[in-house]
C-alpha cells in the first residue's frame, strides 16, 4: 500500500535545530521525486525543497543557509535538517512523493502528481 509518512516535529525552543525524516513506501514511489512543502499559521501551504530520485535538492530561497535536504534511496526516506530555528519556522511540514517523475523540474512547487503525507507539526517557541 501506498503511503508517506512524515515524523520528527515537535516543539522547539527559539534558535534549537530540528530533524524531520519522511518515509514513502510501495512501489509507486522507487525513484521518484520527493519533496518538502510547509504550512504557518493563516498563510497557504508553500514548497520548501525537492530532491530528485539520485538526491539532487532544490531549496528555495527563503530555506538556504539553515535547512538542509537529504535522501537515503535504500528506503525511499528524506530528511529535512532545519537549523537556527525562529518562530516564523512554525508550520505544519508536509512531505510529498511523486506518482510519476523522478525530477524537479520547474513546476514541481506546483505538479499535481505530489502524493501527500499527512504533515508533522513544528512549533518554535520564541
């Protein structure tokens, strides 16, 4: 069966760090694309990285510097290491695999074939 599976959230003192592991299993998944999407409170749900099935990660902007994404292909699983946390970091952190692509091409902030987890939350406290 398939599924994807986020832990690792939890609450965190201003400054701390945090690693977040994601799991995707069944077939579906074996050499695709996977990805970090997050949500804060009253704000949509906005891409954090995407990391192609051989590792390769694409952050965005806002990330780089404090959050680092990593792959172990072995077992489909994803890591999320979120460093120098601030409160603007709370969000529930969504982990997504995708049902056809091994890539992150330009729409992959966007692609509907994402096949979603059902998110871990992150609370920093200040």
């Amino acid at each position: 069966q398939d599924q994807v599976v986020e832990s690792g959230g939890g609450l965190v003192q201003e400054g701390g760090s945090l690693r977040l592991s994601c799991t995707a299993s069944g077939s579906t998944f074996v050499n695709h694309a996977m990805a970090w999407f997050r949500q804060r409170p009253g704000k949509e749900r906005e891409p954090v990285s995407c990391t192609t099935w051989s590792g390769l990660s694409t952050l965005v902007d806002l990330t780089k510097g404090r959050f680092t994404v990593s792959r172990a292909n072995s077992n489909n699983t994803m890591f999320l290491q979120i460093s120098n946390l601030n409160p603007e970091d709370t969000a529930i952190y969504y982990c997504a695999a995708d049902t056809q692509s091994g890539y992150c091409s330009g729409s992959w902030r966007s692609r509907s074939t994402w096949y979603w987890g059902r998110g871990t939350q992150v609370t920093v406290s200040s």
